[in-house]
C-alpha cells in the first residue's frame, strides 16, 4: 500500500485555525511534548533550533521526555490533533508509520475512520518558513494572552499517563472489607491499547498492578478483543494470520498472570470476520453475501465447511490457551460477520440465509462456538450478546440456543426517557437513566423459561455521558440499578464496554452500599455532606437529556472545554467521538428543540454545582488520613462539571453566535476561558483526567490553553465590531 491509497472520503475544506498567526504554529503547538524537536524539525522542514526559536515565542518550553509514550500510547491524540493540519504523508511522518499501519488503525482500531467522520481533509503540507512583522506582533499577543492566565512557575504535580504508575495502589490501600460478590464481574482494561495488545507484549493490557486493583475491587474476569483468524490460523495459513503464534503465546501468559489473582481472561470475538475478495480464490465456497463497498464478503455459516472451521477454529484457540475463561460475542451489528450481521451493509441477501432467517443462524453461530470451546473446555463460559437483535425475532433466537450458552442483555435498552416533556429512549450506555428496561427483562424471562442463565451488560463508573473522567460520581444511580438486577435474579454482570474499567469509583459499590462507603472512605466527620454531594450529583444527573445515541457520541461533553468555538458556522457534521465541531443539529439528534436541549444541561449543571459545594465544605472537615481520598472525588466531581458546563455554554454560543447579543456572548466566552482554567488546575494534578482507553486522551493541558486562545480571539473579533 502507498499514501495515495489510504482513504479520503468525501474530503472538505479543511478548517481555520485564526487563533495561531500561522498553520506552522498551530502544528508546533499541537504536537509539542508529544513529538520530539527532531521529528518535528524533519517533517517541517526545518532545523530543530528554527522549531525551538517558534516554540519559545509561543511561550512553549522543551520537554521531550513523554514522546516515547505518546507514540505507543497516545497515537489516537496525535492523529486527531493533526487531522486538520496535515496531509497524510506527513502525519505518517510524524507517527514513523508505513501506510499499512495506519490503514490498520484507521480500520480496526475501535471504528477510527468512523470517529473522524468518514473523510480526511483537504490539507496542503506545512513546512517551516520565518514569521512576517505582522506574525511576530501576533505571536507576542498569543504569548501574552497566555501570561495573562499562568504563571511560568506552574508546575504540572501529575503527568499524562503517570497514573500507569500508580497501579496496585487501590489494592495496598483498601481498607474496605466485604466478601467477594457472588457471580460474573467482568471489566476491560483502564488503559489497554485497544488495537492489537496482544501483538506487543510490551504494551501489556493487564499488567500485575492492575489486575491486583480488579481483584480488590471485586472483580473476577477481564476482557479483551480478539479476532480468531489472527490468534489460530482457522483459515488456514495464509498471510491474515500473521504473528498468530505471537498472539497465542501473549495470550496464554496473560491468562496465567491473571489466574494468580482470581481473574479469568476472556474474548470478544465478532465471527466470522468479512474477507477481501481475494481471500475466496482458494476458498470461493465459503463465500456469502457481499459488502456494500463492495470490499469484502461474508464467510456464509450456513455451509457446513465455513461453521465446521469455525468450530474446530474455536476448539484449537481452547486446546492452545486451556486457561482461557470464556468468550462473548456480539453476532449482529458491530463487524460484517455472518450473512445477516448487518443487513443495511450488504449488496444483496445471501441466497441459503435469507430462506432460514436471522433467529436461526444466530443461534446456531452462538452454538457453533459454544461446540467448539467445551469440546476442549466444559466449564467454559460462551456468552451470547444481544446487543443489536430484533425484537421481531429475539425470543425466537434464545429458545433456540442450548443450554450451554449464557444469555446477555444491555440492562438499560428501551427504557423511555422524558425531557421537559419530550419522550425518548435508551439504546445503550447510560447511568442516567437507571435500568433495566422492558427488553432486558423480557428475554432474561424467556431465557430462564428456556433453563438458560442470564447476564447483564452495565456501565457502572462511567459512559459517554461523560467517558473522560475515570467514574462519574452518581452512587445512589448505581446502586440503585444493582439493587433492580438483584431483584430480577441477575447476578451475573459485565461492567462495562471499553469504558469504565477504572478500578475504583462506583466499582466500589459492589462491596458496600453507599452509605457504609462513605463513611469507610471519608470518615465520620464529612460523611453527610459527601451523602449530600452524591444526592445532589445523582437528581443533576438524572436531567441528561438522552435519547438513542445522538447526545452520547456527537455532543460535546465528552470533550467539556477543549473544544473549539467558531464564530461562524463550518458546515461540518459532528462525529462519533470524535469532533463535535459546531454541529448543534447532529448534538441533539435533530430531536430536542434546541431551547429544551440548552436548558437541560443548564439544569445538569447547575444541579452539579450544588454537590460541588458539599464537597468542598467536606473538604475542610476530613481528617488528614482521609484527604486524599475525598481529593479524589472532589477532583472527578469538578472535570465532570467543567464539561456539562462547558457543553451548556457551547450550545447556548451556537444558537447566539449570529444575534446581536454581543454582551451575552461575551459573557459565555469569559465562562469558557474560566472552566478552561479549572479544568487545567484538574488535569495538572490528576493524570487519569481527559483519558478514556479507546480513545486515549481527549486533551492536554495544551489543548485547554488553546482554547483559552481560540476564544480570546473571537472576543478581539466581537470587539472590532
């Protein structure tokens, strides 16, 4: 593959960035602390003194000690930093990958292309040329903009990823006492890579700190993704199974270390995976129906040869790792697998499936994996996931599984929501609204008339109601929605999707309830106005205005106040997870009138302050043994409203951008350099701020400066008239 054979999409004018006097300062900005000098200097073409001399008119000081993690762990920040500023040829420059590695990475690497909204920009390469007069006057404005705000002296206590560092400590330190809870508790890694972990060793998803803090925490299972062609070559041996032996070897070791503390290791596994066409020259039998793009077709599993494979495939990655615990699986939607996974991706209907309908080849893919693991491994779990089935055929489904296999629901699907009268529902990801809902219900119903036991996917400490923070501090919500499970007969949880695997926060709930927590954690002396703060967080809350999955991944709170605001509208459609950009249509799904969607963040935040108010007085009452553990929460409770504020304001600056409200606009931009500011204060001290596994870091320190900039610059603009 070459550069010109990455994709493009529908591309678009790139944006403008008039905050920075030039496109050159804005890269150097953008990429300082993340990317050595030197890189820098060669794909700017220039010499690492010219690079440093801008930085320094910036008011950016050298310090490359970070760069290695970034690049290992951070790449998703670089990449989406650059997205609008460089080509591709000079982003793979500056990320020291071939193409091939970010086509990988753009493809697998959890829906990227899909976050960065299906199309790279138009952008001309940046190279290094000396600043204009007018630039240099400029460039003093920016670096006095930035004096203004911080002192030079400002240390940051807590670098990015430090908290990497930190991990065993939860584990040293519990002092809270419970028997381990009865059933199934499975979490994804806090801070797995999400790509290929298993590849690297040394970029070990579950080191023995972590997997320490789980145990503490309750937790009996972790998961991680797989494709099975890469782990066992099913296929046969051909090139898609490069380093399967590697895989399978990292794989077994990972389950032994995790064995040492009670942890079972378990897969995600969409099977089986779509394949290019070339992949049916050898094997034109197993070929179903075809992709959309036209760039791959399904593996068809209602041919013997492709779910016999499949089985024996299954069999083999058991026989290979007998420690492995179990798989889950999600067998519609998510990847093109089986020949009805998702029908709005295909061509035309495969000729065999389409006559025998999705219930059936549902449940025979499910017990087709389940054949293969207990062939070798009896005790080992085979979860069937969901997520995605049609109501029109899901009991359907479940009565024909076996009772082998477990069942697993999203708790939260299909519970109604209601905004100011405006009526909505939950799909998935939400601890706002506390489940479980009626489709949840009704097929752990089914399932248990069927003999077949039941689990429950829940978002426990965190969701995309606000993914950057390690667990939003909502107890009573949580306990709340364990207390409805237990009373369904569901013991069995998985505790979350690629978010929420802090190990602690909310976690903490599945030990003691909420008021023996608060008096272990924080001490006798503060323990009401923390039971106050949480009250306070939970009724806040609970006014997310949600509805499906518009306000979760195009909003803006996940991001809070990083995010840029133009005076004028860019015509760019927000993304999921990616850039909201200005798009307040796309945030609210088209679905809340904007005045309603406005005022519910409104009430969220407003209602959040209160609970900040709590803590801070708890704050001057804890006692010294207990102050870093309420430090904790009050730093959590204060990022989680920096960014519900912050979308407030955002929606609030859209919707006035164009009136001639110029005070009130003025006063939205003075907030938003305020909540900057303190969200700065946070994340200075508290590494675990603005990251989110799948998604690495959403901001730096940098980040929040350069909005501090981008609305300076809108207020000068305002004030020319």
């Amino acid at each position: 593959m070459n550069v010109n054979d990455l994709p493009s999409g529908d591309a678009k004018k790139t944006l403008e960035f008039p905050h920075f006097p030039t496109r050159l300062q804005a890269v150097i900005w953008r990429n300082w602390g993340l990317v050595t000098v030197e890189k820098l200097a060669k794909v700017l073409v220039a010499t690492p003194i010219q690079i440093e001399e801008l930085a320094s008119g910036m008011g950016l000081r050298k310090d490359d000690i970070l760069c290695p993690v970034w690049h290992e762990r951070g790449y998703l920040t670089i990449i989406r930093r650059n997205w609008h500023l460089l080509p591709y040829e000079q982003l793979l420059d500056l990320l020291e990958w071939t193409p091939d590695e970010l086509a990988y990475v753009l493809k697998e690497d959890d829906f990227l292309w899909h976050k960065l909204g299906h199309m790279k920009p138009e952008t001309v390469p940046v190279r290094y040329a000396p600043l204009t007069a007018d630039e240099m006057q400029q460039t003093a404005v920016l670096k006095a903009t930035i004096s203004k705000y911080f002192s030079e002296d400002q240390t940051v206590l807590d670098n990015p990823f430090e908290f990497l560092k930190r991990y065993g400590n939860n584990a040293k330190n519990n002092s809270i006492t419970k028997d381990r809870r009865s059933g199934l508790c499975m979490t994804y890694s806090y801070s797995a890579v999400y790509g290929d972990p298993l590849l690297n060793e040394k970029l070990d998803p579950y080191p023995d700190g972590l997997l320490a803090d789980y145990a503490a925490a309750g937790v009996n299972a972790v998961w991680l993704q797989g494709t099975l062609y890469t782990l066992v070559p099913w296929l046969g041996e051909s090139k898609y199974s490069d380093g399967w032996q590697t895989r399978l070897a990292n794989l077994g070791k990972l389950c032994k270390k995790a064995e040492k503390y009670g942890i079972r290791v378990y897969l995600y596994l969409n099977e089986p995976r779509s394949m290019p066409p070339d992949f049916f020259e050898t094997h034109a039998d197993w070929r179903g129906a075809q992709s959309l793009d036209g760039l791959s077709f399904t593996l068809c599993t209602s041919k013997a040869p492709v779910i016999n494979a499949l089985k024996d495939g299954i069999s083999e990655l058991f026989r290979k790792v007998p420690e492995l615990g179990g798989l889950f699986t999600i067998t519609m939607s998510e990847n093109l697998t089986n020949c009805c996974s998702r029908p709005q991706d295909i061509i035309t209907q495969c000729p065999l499936c389409s006559k025998r309908g999705p219930a059936a080849i549902i449940a025979e893919l499910n017990q087709a994996l389940a054949e293969g693991a207990h062939r070798v491994k009896p005790e080992a779990d085979v979860i069937a996931w969901t997520w995605a089935w049609s109501p029109e055929w899901d009991e359907q489904a479940v009565a024909l599984l076996s009772k082998d296999v477990k069942l697993m629901c999203v708790s939260e699907t299909a519970l109604t929501t209601d905004a100011m009268g405006i009526k909505g529902s939950v799909i998935d990801y939400s601890i706002s609204k506390v489940g479980p809902g009626p489709i949840a219900l009704r097929l752990w119903r089914k399932a248990a008339e069927c003999g077949i036991k039941t689990v429950a996917k829940v978002q426990l400490n965190n969701t995309w109601e606000c993914s950057a923070v390690p667990y939003i501090p909502v107890p009573g919500l949580v306990e709340k929605h364990l207390r409805s499970l237990e009373a369904a007969g569901v013991r069995d949880l998985m505790l979350n999707w690629t978010l929420g695997g802090y190990p602690g926060g909310n976690l903490e709930l599945l030990k003691l309830p909420k008021e023996k927590l608060a008096l272990e954690k924080y001490g006798s002396e503060c323990v009401k106005l923390v039971l106050n703060a949480w009250a306070c967080f939970d009724r806040a809350f609970e006014e997310f205005p949600l509805n499906s999955t518009p306000q979760l991944y195009t909003a803006p709170q996940n991001f809070g106040p990083m995010t840029l605001l133009f005076a004028k509208p860019t015509g760019y459609t927000a993304t999921m997870i990616g850039f909201p950009y200005d798009d307040l249509a796309t945030w609210r799904g088209n679905y809340y009138p904007e005045d309603i969607f406005e005022e519910q963040f409104r009430k969220l935040s407003t209602g959040w302050a209160d609970g900040l108010e709590q803590l801070k007085s708890a704050m001057k009452m804890v006692t010294s043994e207990k102050v870093a553990a309420l430090a904790d929460l009050l730093n959590v409770a204060e990022a989680v409203y920096c960014h519900f504020r912050s979308t407030y304001l955002q929606i609030r600056f859209v919707r006035l951008r164009d009136s001639v409200e110029k005070e009130t606009i003025m006063g939205i931009l003075d907030e938003e350099i305020e909540l900057a500011r303190r969200l700065i204060e946070v994340v200075m001290r508290d590494s675990r701020i603005g990251f989110e596994a799948s998604n690495h870091y959403y901001y730096t320190v940098a980040d929040l400066k350069e909005k501090i900039l981008n609305c300076e610059f809108i207020k000068t603009e305002i004030s020319k008239g």
